[in-house]
C-alpha cells in the first residue's frame, strides 16, 4: 500500500515539475524559447543562462530604495509574464531578480509566465490579464491586484516597485 501511495505521489510530482519551463522553437528566430509556467531555474540553461546572469550580475540596486520597501513587499504575490525572445525581459527580469533577492522576498510567492510572440502562453495562464507588453509585473494582495510594472519602469525599478508596495 506505501508503494502504491509513493508511485502516485511520484508520478504527481514528476507530471508538475513536467509543466515547468517547456520550451518551444519561436518561428521568427528559430531559437528555442521557454513558454508557459517557469521558475528560476529555467534561467540556468546556457540559452537564457548567457543574458540572465550578465545582467543579474551588473545590475546594483538602490540599496536604500530596497530598504523602504523591504518589509511590505513579502504582503505581495507577484506574477512576471516575460518573453525569453524580448530585450526588455532579458534586461529588466534579471534586475527585478536581483531586487527581490536583496528584500529577501520568498520566490515561492512569485510565478514566472513566459508567452510566445503574440504574448500567449501554452496553457492559457494569462488570459484575463490583457498583456500587450512584457516584461509585465503584476502585484497581488490576496486576489487584488494593486499594480503593474509594464515593459520598462518610469525610472529605476526598484523606485517603480516601491511606489507599488507602499501605496
């Protein structure tokens, strides 16, 4: 009964971990992309891995900025819809990264959506969110959303995400 039990729990878990980071070749480049649901760890493949870390890695944030917003920004869920073909997502998603690191925030709040050219993902996850731009970062209480981030911020980013958390 506890093999039953641990073969369904294995094929669950490996039937979810199988929606992550999928990929797709995009028709224009002919370059694979990630689509659908993904996490961090997406970034680590050597396609995406070469302009992640670059820019996670240069990028400073405004320590003092972080530190308004360090406390209320764990009030938040946040849902990133990104492109892994788009320059403003590969400049702006791992700056964001770099930002929540340094607030401490608990990346299981967090989900990652990647769309393909026509900002459409593989299973529908952002249709009622009318995305016309990525990178889009949307900030939820609850079921609420309280604030979008669209493309590129006004002006630092983390001043963008601190006039949303601290509202």
């Amino acid at each position: 009964m506890k093999s039953f039990f641990f073969i369904q729990f294995l094929l669950i878990t490996s039937s979810l971990y199988a929606q992550l980071n999928k990929t797709i070749i995009d028709e224009k480049s002919g370059k694979q992309i990630l689509i659908g649901i993904c996490d961090r760890t997406a970034f680590a493949d050597s396609n995406y891995s070469w302009w992640f870390n670059a820019e996670y890695e240069n990028y400073e944030p405004d320590s003092s900025v972080v530190e308004k917003f360090n406390q209320t920004i764990h009030y938040f869920n946040i849902k990133i819809v990104m492109a892994s073909w788009c320059g403003d997502s590969k400049r702006e998603v791992p700056r964001f990264f770099k930002i929540i690191d340094a607030a401490h925030y608990d990346c299981n709040k967090l989900q990652i959506v990647s769309v393909d050219r026509t900002k459409q993902s593989s299973e529908g996850e952002i249709n009622n969110l009318e995305i016309k731009f990525v990178p889009t970062f949307i900030f939820f209480k609850g079921e609420t959303e309280l604030g979008r981030i669209i493309e590129m911020p006004k002006g630092k980013l983390e001043e963008d995400i601190l006039e949303i958390v601290c509202k």
